[in-house]
C-alpha cells in the first residue's frame, strides 16, 4: 500500500527506494550472507516493495490459489474423526469437519483449514478478549502495570460507552511502582551471568534444555510508562499466558504457577490431538512420516495467546521449553488473514510460506516441533464478513466492540503439553 505523502520530493525518495529494494531483490548476492529462512522474513517484511507471494501455500480453492509446484506438494487427508463430533467448541453444522492437509516436503505439519463456524470463532474471540486475559493469567502488560481482577475489557467497554471518563476513578490502570527491595534481587541475581549474557543459549539454540528450578524474577517495570486510556491499553495486549505460567526471560515455564486452564480451550485441544491420530504421509521413501501421539495421552497444560495488529511480526524461533517435545502443538487463527513460515531445525532451511485464514488450525507432531517458524505478515482487510463491526449476531448482541477490535487484529492461540504422559512437577504432588 502506497503511504501518503507531504510532498512530491518524499513521493519521489519513497519511490526511488522502492526500485532500488526491487533491483536487490532480483540480484541473488545482495543476501549471501543471509540465512534462508531470514532472506524469506525480508521478502514479507518489505515496506517499500511488494512482496513477492509467488510460493505461498493457500489451502482455500486449492487449484485455484497455487502454483503447480506448490499443488503437487498438498496431500488431502481425513482426519480420523470429525472435530464436531468431539467437541462442541467447534460449533453446530450440518457439514463434517474432517478435512486435512499435509505436505511432501514438510513431515509432521498437519492443516485442518476452516474449522470453526462463524458462530465458535466469534465466541473464541470474545473469551480472548474479555475472559482469558483476567488474572491471574499474565500478559505482556502486567510487567509494567496493575491490571484489575476483572480485566481490561470492562474498562474498554466503560470507555466507548461513555459510562467511564478520563475524571472518573478507575479509568486508568495504575503503573507498577519499582521498589528497591526488588531492584537489589534482581541485579543480585544476574549479576553473576555475565558470561551467559555474551553467548546466551536460546529456545532456538539445539542444545537448549529448559530451566526447572532455577530462580526466575520476573523483570522490573519501566519507569517512563505512560498512563494510557483503556482503548490504548487494550490495542497495546500483544500476549497472555494459560495454564503453565511462561517466564519470557529464560524462555521457559514456572512450574510453581499453573492456574486453571479454560474449559472449551483444553476440549478442543484434545479433540484435534484425537483427530490427528495416525495422520501422516506414506511416500514410500525417507519422507514417509505418520504422528502415533494418542489423543487420550494428551493434556493442554501450557498456552500462549498472541495478539497481532497489522505491522506486528513474530520473528522466526523454535519452541523447545516443554518437557514434553513428542506432544504436537496446535495453534489456531483467528480475524485477519496472515503469512505463516515454517522451516527445519536451523535457519538454513529454505522455509514454505502458508496462508493461513481465520478459523484454520495447523498442528505441529513429531519433526517439525523442532521447525523455526514465524510471522512475518498480517495481510490487511481480510477479516470475515462473519467478524465484521458491521453486522449484528443473535449469538453476540455485543459484538460491536468485538468486532472494532478486530478490524485490524488476527489472534492465534497454541497450545501445548508441558509434562511426559503421567508426570507431573514435585511441586504439585
């Protein structure tokens, strides 16, 4: 999309930068040095030159919306149960849910597209927005401020309502006060790592193994925060955390804070694990793969909701904090429309870009729980005429605001197992 501009000569700097992005694009050796899966970030990332959308991977019309290399690489499959049939959470409907995908040259990766009914996905984001973020579940917002028991979608709602004012106590979300006694413990205990701080072993790293029962103090508030309306507020949530509590220093979990996990999460969670039993791809060759995890062994223990606004990305990383890595992960989409990329163990491997739409869910089993994957673009004006602002639902009489939010916002909610089958923290025993 083409910025506005205050003058011809900033017209004509942005677009002599524009060509000169896509002259480096053509010319291979300008990323020599970049890994692959970064050098694929960067096409998606461009502000300035269109992206490149050739190799994307669409599981909507398929014949129509892919290349000849990219439909010879899909596998349709049938889940071995109909989600529906599962859980309710995927909503009432005539039409099963047992259509599947995976692909040849990704082992592991499993896309269930179009899950949901319009009705489940407009239920799953108003429990996103205004029941998941309560406490005790933490967000990105809690380092640096006293979010009340209640949540912030109250004060939002308060806010649009007219029935909460600037004036009126409450309507701002006090700041978290620095205290010394926790500024002494927490450069007392980092101060001694100072030669992990120069080569610090990440979740991306191979050789990483999660923290169980080191310290983890949680990070300080800044200080210069200002104070922000609630609507502010609510557009600055970028994360929250379920069950398993997740300590984003260290990348790992705090075993000693797990809070209850919501219901309709865990069922559906369990359902798609259920459903995805003996699913796999049988070329008869090295690639051959089929995910055996059983979905009466699996318990949503862990969870992380991720709230994008257009421009927002999720950088290329691996998950490998739970003590379980055999458990597949599941990650549902939700409003806008995005680019997902998937690789191997390292950044070396040339990833596939999936266009992902709301109410699709992939499932990552066996190999490519160990895959770098990312996002590098929410595609702007894609949301569902079904979420729109603009419409009213019997099933949501408040959707407005609901739907206000996410005219510009795609959440995702993964979840995951942290413990082996039967096992379970000695603090809890």
């Amino acid at each position: 999309m083409q910025p506005a501009f205050k003058s011809r000569r900033q017209q004509k700097i942005w677009e002599r930068e524009r060509r000169e992005a896509e002259e480096k694009k053509k010319n291979a050796k300008t990323y020599v040095n970049q890994a692959p899966f970064r050098y694929c970030e960067r096409n998606f990332k461009s502000k300035v030159s269109k992206p490149d959308f050739t190799h994307v991977i669409d599981f909507t019309n398929i014949k129509e919306n892919n290349t000849l290399e990219n439909y010879e690489s899909i596998v349709p499959v049938q889940l071995s149960s109909d989600l529906r049939s599962l859980s309710n959470v995927f909503g009432e409907s005539d039409q099963p849910c047992r259509d599947a995908y995976v692909l040849k040259n990704m082992p592991g990766l499993i896309v269930i597209p179009n899950a949901f009914t319009p009705k489940a996905q407009r239920h799953l984001i108003s429990q996103c927005l205004s029941v998941y973020p309560r406490p005790p579940n933490t967000s990105n917002l809690d380092t640096h401020y006293v979010v009340p028991d209640s949540g912030l979608w109250p004060l939002y709602q308060g806010q649009e309502s007219g029935s909460l004012k600037p004036t009126d106590p409450g309507y701002y979300v006090p700041k978290r006060i620095i205290h010394d006694s926790d500024s002494d413990v927490d450069s007392a205990t980092y101060s001694d790592s100072e030669e992990e701080k120069k080569d610090p072993v990440t979740a991306c790293s191979i050789d990483f193994k999660p923290i169980i029962d080191d310290p983890k103090p949680d990070p300080l508030p800044a200080p210069g925060v200002p104070l922000l309306s609630p609507s502010e507020m609510t557009r600055k949530l970028r994360w929250i955390t379920l069950g398993y509590q997740y300590h984003w220093p260290t990348k790992t979990y705090h075993l000693n804070r797990r809070y209850p996990f919501p219901k309709d999460v865990s069922d559906l969670t369990k359902a798609v694990v259920t459903a995805v039993e003996n699913i796999g791809y049988d070329s008869g060759d090295d690639r051959a793969w089929l995910n055996q995890y059983k979905g009466s062994d699996f318990n949503a223990e862990a969870g992380v909701i991720n709230y994008y606004q257009y421009r927002d990305t999720l950088m290329g990383h691996v998950d490998r904090s739970e003590l379980n890595m055999e458990a597949p992960l599941v990650s549902l989409s939700l409003g806008q429309s995005c680019i997902y990329l998937i690789g191997g163990e390292t950044r070396e491997t040339v990833p596939l870009a999936l266009y992902l739409r709301s109410g699709d869910i992939i499932v990552m089993t066996g190999p490519c729980r160990k895959a770098f994957h990312g996002v590098p673009l929410i595609l702007e004006n894609t949301l569902p005429d079904y979420l729109s602002n603009n419409n009213q639902y019997a099933d949501s009489p408040d959707w407005k605001l609901f739907g206000d939010f996410m005219s510009t916002s795609r959440i995702n909610l993964n979840i995951r197992q942290v413990y082996p089958k039967g096992e379970q923290h000695k603090s809890q025993s």
